[in-house]
C-alpha cells in the first residue's frame, strides 16, 4: 500500500493537487493511504514550497500542481 501525503495549508492549489491524487488513485484502483498534512512543521520537515507531494516519503512535487497524468507516474514509480 502507498503511502501519499498531501502538504499544504489549504490553499486552492492545495486542494486541486488533494482533488487530483484521490482521482488518480481510484481510476487506477490502487490501495494507498493518502493523508492532508497542513501541519506547518510537520510541512517543513519536508518542504519550503506548497503545495507538495510525498509518496512513501520521497517528495516528489513542491511549489506547484502535478497534472494528473505526472502523478500517474510518480505513483508508478512507486509502486
């Protein structure tokens, strides 16, 4: 299972990426555990910019809005 965070303060940018992995993770039908850190220490511990994207703790996106189709394959190349 997939470990995916979501780091960001609540932003619309934020929300677009939270929007845009939980619609990448159903239409692949993949288990993942996805979680919205807002936290901002706890975002600090991984980035500068929001909104960003960790899967199994390796960032993979920060300061910006992946395309549903990048996080299709971050998280292929995750899993």
């Amino acid at each position: 299972m997939l470990n995916i965070k979501v780091l960001g303060t609540g932003c619309a940018k934020c929300r677009a990426l939270e929007k845009n992995v939980r619609q990448v993770v159903d239409r692949l039908g993949i288990e993942a555990q996805i979680s919205k850190v807002s936290n901002l220490d706890e975002i600090l511990a991984y980035v500068l910019l929001t909104p960003a994207l960790v899967i199994n703790e390796r960032v993979k996106a920060s300061g910006r809005v992946p395309s549903p189709a990048e996080i299709e394959r971050l998280i292929a190349e995750e899993n």
